[in-house]
C-alpha cells in the first residue's frame, strides 16, 4: 500500500456525477469494496467513498439541471491557488466552466477544459487533501486525457502544471506528463481508427485490480458493460468498463502492484 501526498501540478481527487447514485453505489461496493458516507443535504448528498478508512474518491448526485449530462468520472489536480490558476487556465487556451468557490471548510476548487475540450478540475485543499492510497485493489492507479489533439494538450498542461512530458516510444502518440521526475499523468491522441468522431476529448481514470479477468465479470454480473475487453499494456492487463449509468473508467492489474 502507498499513502500519499498531492504536490501542485499532481492528481490528488476523482469524483463520480451519476444520475442513478443508489445503482452505482451498489456497483462500485461490489467491484471494489467501496463504503460510501453521505456528506448530507448541505453537500448535496455528496458521497465520500472510502475502501476500509482510507480516502479514494467522490460520488456525486445529479442535479435536475444535470440532467442532459452524461455521467462520468472526473479527474482534479492539486493547486497551491486556483484563482491564479484559473487566470493562466485562460491565457493557455483552456476555458473555466466552474469559477473558483470554497467548499465549506475543505478547501477551493475550479473546473475547466483544456484547449482541446477535455475536462478537468483544480483542488486547492484547506483541511481535505485528497486520496489516500493508491495501487491497490480498488484504489487510483493512474490518469490520462484523451485528446484529437495530443501537442496542444501537452503544451497546455505542461505549462499549467509546470511538467515536463516525454514521448512514449511506440505505435500511437502518447506522452507522460513528469512533475519533478514523478510521472503523474498520460496524454494519448485519438484516432479514427480506434475512436469514433463521436467520442469527445475526456479524461480517463484507472482503478487497480487483483485480477481483471475478474473484475470485467463483476462489472457486468452488476449491470455494467465491457467496452473494451481485457488486453496486455507495458504496465498490465487493462480493460475499459462502464458503469450502469454508463461512466466509463478501465481497471488494470498493475505488473508491479505499487
């Protein structure tokens, strides 16, 4: 198990939007053991989702005004300021959807696009600093944006985050986003081979499993659906799955569980 901290420029929260909460908590507990507490009405039934004690992410209700919205999980990285981030956000191309709030005592947040139209959020913590543990079953695994286009991504967040990106060697462009010599994030470009046209820019966020062989059996024993099938990545077995109120994420089996 790795307990760990979010330095600026590092993903340090998910959280899930779902128009189907009761379901999808019933999903989620099965696949990965996840409890879910209730925040109350003054969060609007924002749900903290823990496995055991330990902190991995966020589920939150669908408002009657979210209702033409998909459902998805969104990715937040850490920021030492968001209202300065949310300016240089805009000066880099990308676009606030969100201006930044406080969250009662929590801490600040933001949520924006990149300039290629893929959403994201800032977390600027005050007392909540995000997840807990990663790289176990059930935990975050890892993060990447899937983007038509992969150099103005790159550009974009290596500036924001003040990273540096490398190009993965291979058969389809994909960089890797380093804060300080820790890779904390993927950029993969999309194509019409792989992607239909109709699949927007989105960020993608990985869970681990001990076996995902067996996790893509629970997903669907639980009203999920498989959309890509089990297949072998240099750093494990992936599979990208829905839930039932279809937000998509992939588990991986880890080669080297962290």
């Amino acid at each position: 198990m790795t307990t760990l901290t979010h330095p600026a420029g590092t993903p340090t929260w998910f959280d899930l939007s779902t128009g189907k909460p009761e379901e999808s908590k019933a999903f989620y507990a099965a696949l990965f053991g996840w409890n879910f507490e209730d925040q109350g009405s003054d969060f609007g039934h924002y749900h903290r989702i823990r496995k055991g004690s330990e902190d991995i992410a966020g589920l939150m209700p669908k408002t009657p005004e979210m209702a033409g919205v998909p459902s998805a999980w969104a990715v937040y990285f850490s920021s030492d300021d968001v209202k300065a981030d949310a300016a240089r956000i805009g000066e880099l191309g990308g676009k606030v959807m969100a201006d930044p709030m406080q969250v009662m005592t929590l801490g600040h947040m933001t949520m924006a696009t990149d300039p290629t139209g893929a959403a994201f959020g800032l977390w600027q913590p005050l007392e909540f600093h995000g997840y807990t543990v990663a790289g176990e079953h059930g935990a975050p695994a890892w993060q990447e944006v899937l983007t038509r286009d992969s150099s103005a991504a790159r550009d974009f967040y290596t500036t924001l985050f003040e990273s540096s990106a490398q190009a993965v060697p291979g058969g389809m462009t994909y960089y890797t986003l380093k804060k300080d010599d820790v890779e904390t994030a993927g950029i993969i470009q999309m194509d019409d081979a792989h992607w239909p046209a109709s699949v927007p820019p989105h960020w993608m966020t990985y869970f681990a499993v001990d076996d995902v062989q067996q996790a893509v059996e629970a997903t669907e024993a639980n009203g999920g659906t498989v959309n890509v099938p089990p297949f072998d990545s240099p750093f494990g077995k992936v599979a990208v799955v829905a839930d039932p109120d279809g937000a998509v994420f992939s588990v991986i089996q880890l080669s080297q569980p962290a």
